[in-house]
C-alpha cells in the first residue's frame, strides 16, 4: 500500500448553529484584536453582522475589498491594513475568494521577501497569525485546503500558494450562513464541489481515506444540489451541501485535482470566468476523455451518483457517470459550452498553451493530456456537443 498523509483544517465545527462558537475560538486562539476578511456582498446580506454580533465586546479591524479571483494587489492592501493596524489574527466570512485573501495574507504578513517568492508548493517559511474560515459557499471548500489561489492580473493567469501553514486552525461551517447565496452561485459552486470530489477520486494520489470522503460527497451532492437550488430555504439540503463541500475539500486537499481544474484556471486569468463556472462547464467534456484512463473508477463514480449499473459493461457504467454529470449540470442551468459565456474560438489555442503548462495539476489526472488534447477539449466544450 502506498504511503499517504491526510491534513485539513486543525478544528472543525460544523453543524445548524455553528458560527456561534466563533468567540470561543477567538479567545482560544487569543486573538485580541482579529481582521474580519471579507466583501461588500457579503456586508450587505447581513451575514457580516451577525458574526460581529457574536463578537461581543471583541475589537477587530474589517477588510471588504476581497474580490472574486482575488489579485495580487488585493493581498498586498489586506497585508498593509493588517500589519498598519497591529491585528493578530483572521476570521475570513466568505466564499474561495475571502478565505483564500485571508491564507495568503497569513502566509505574507510578515514576510520580508515580495509576494510572488512564495508562488508555489513549500515556499511559506512559517506559519502565519491564526485564521478561522466560515465558508457562505458551499463549493470550495477552501477552508480545510493549504492552497490559495490568486490571479496575476498581468500574466493573465491563475497562480497558487501551497504550503501546510496556510491550513486555517478552525473551519466553522453552518448551512444558515449559505442561505442568502443566489442561485446561480448555489449551481456553480455546488458542482465545484462535485467537481474537487471527481477529482480527488481519479486522481493518481487517491487514498482509502479520501476516497471514502469523496464518493460521500458525490452522493450527497447528487441528492441535494438540485433541492437547495430550487428552494433556497430548505435547511436539510443546504446543511447537507455545506458537509459535502467540507468533505470534498478534505479529499481534494490531500489527492489533489486535475485536468478539470488545469483547463479551468485560463478560463479564470484571461476572462475572469468564475472558478465555479469554469469547472462546472468544462467536467463532462475532460471525463470523457479521462474514460478510458479510469473506466472501473467511473463505473463507480456513476453509482454514486445515483445511476443503476447492474448488468452493464464498464464502458457503458463510465458513460452513464458522465450523462449523470451532464444531467446535473443541466438540471442547475450551468452554461452548455464556452460559445455562450462569449469565448470565441480564436481564443482556444492560447488557453491550451497556458493550460498545458499547469503541470501541479495535469500530473494528478489519471490520463496524461497533450497540448492537442487539451485544445481538442476546449473544442468540444466550446461547441457544447453531446458528450454522449
């Protein structure tokens, strides 16, 4: 048996009512004087007060210039106002974007060297001041990973920050802090989440442990994407996405993801396509290719996610994994292909040069990609044929 680690956040507390411990948590982990990271949206829905209301008479400073895709210039003003204002901690409220600013700014606040040293796997020197995350998104599940993700607005590209000191000492995760997200945001990042679980259940880094986790979430997923996207107010199915997206993360943070999320990260630096989106449009059309690389794992990746395969070939078992795929993502209106979020074709071959440079990721895949496969991907998924 090949030897695997397992690391996450190194506290969760989840659950109906959870983001009431956070005060208890700040005081365990002696924060005198925490930064609240977080955005304007997110002030305006009144989930930022009803954390500073469990504050209680805790001082704390507010950043609310978080931004989707966040840029490197977003995480040097967070850095400025942490370190002007002598704050000795995080708590980021928020989707990937506000917890992967506060990661980073743990990472770099008292760096001496320029952001960009720290681009990479193992490059954080030391842990930073402590960090818990409550995710308002059930997807990324960015608040038990090591990895922030920040784009580099002049190389148009996504680049990401890995280190095991940038794991939050607490993830807080509550299905009533989802509540107000529209439901274009509940589709994306609900297949996010499928797709962080896909992912970490192909890859070649997969373990007993996480796939465990992932197959677990795929079928709650499965089950509840579609109820807590028609009826934003049904608890169950949003308690239940919010416990699937912690355990996809869980998975993917340690088996790590693949082509699905390589050919998504151009979609992100050149076009500021929300992570979401990208991986959700792009899924079926890379599973189709990765078949034949993992046909048994899709088999059961299909049964997961609800298909009946008794009595059928793999072949068939795998394709039917895919058309549960596809039939999600119609169910939840995620765009068909890259022609209808306004990608022209002229763009494809640049996006499968930057893709296939991402080789962090195309090494998890179970299938190696070419160049030309990944532009023949981006092909199918721009004219959105059947993937049948």
């Amino acid at each position: 048996m090949t030897v695997s680690s397992f690391k996450s956040a190194y506290k969760l507390i989840t659950g109906a009512g959870a983001t009431s411990h956070v005060r208890e948590e700040v005081e365990r982990l002696q924060m005198k004087n925490p930064l609240i990271v977080t955005d304007a949206i997110i002030e305006k829905t009144g989930l930022l007060q009803q954390v500073i209301d469990l504050l209680g008479e805790v001082s704390y400073g507010l950043f609310l210039e978080v931004e989707p895709e966040p840029a490197f210039s977003v995480i040097e003003k967070c850095k400025q106002m942490f370190n002007q204002n002598k704050h000795d901690g995080f708590i980021a409220i928020g989707g990937g974007s506000a917890i992967d600013t506060a990661k980073a700014v743990s990472a770099y606040a008292t760096y001496t060297g320029v952001l960009t040293d720290l681009v990479g796997t193992n490059l954080v020197p030391e842990k930073g001041a402590p960090l818990i995350a409550i995710p308002t998104t059930a997807g990324t599940g960015s608040e038990v990973t090591n990895i922030s993700i920040l784009s580099d607005k002049e190389a148009q590209v996504k680049k990401g920050i890995v280190s095991d000191y940038l794991l939050p000492d607490v993830a807080i995760v509550s299905p009533e802090m989802t509540r107000t997200m529209p439901a274009s945001v509940t589709a994306a990042s609900g297949i996010d989440a499928l797709v962080h679980a896909i992912e970490a259940y192909l890859s070649v880094h997969a373990s007993p442990i996480t796939d465990s986790l992932a197959l677990g979430a795929m079928k709650m997923i499965a089950k509840s994407l579609p109820k807590a996207y028609a009826n934003p107010d049904d608890m169950k199915a949003r308690e239940q996405m919010a416990t699937a997206s912690l355990m996809a993360g869980m998975a993917f943070g340690n088996a790590g993801v693949g082509a699905v999320h390589a050919l998504a990260y151009p979609l992100g630096g050149r076009f500021n396509v929300a992570h979401g989106v990208s991986n959700a449009l792009l899924l079926p059309f890379v599973m189709k290719w990765n078949k034949i690389a993992c046909i048994d794992r899709m088999k059961e990746i299909a049964e997961a996610l609800g298909e009946q395969t008794n009595g059928m070939s793999e072949n068939a078992a795998a394709d039917l994994a895919i058309e549960a795929m596809t039939r999600l993502c119609e169910q939840v209106n995620i765009p068909s292909s890259l022609k209808t979020i306004e990608i022209s074709e002229e763009d494809l071959a640049l996006m499968a040069d930057d893709a296939s440079l991402i080789d962090r990721l195309l090494k998890n895949n179970p299938r190696r990609l070419s160049r030309n496969d990944i532009y023949a991907i981006y092909q199918e998924a721009y004219e959105g044929r059947s993937v049948q």
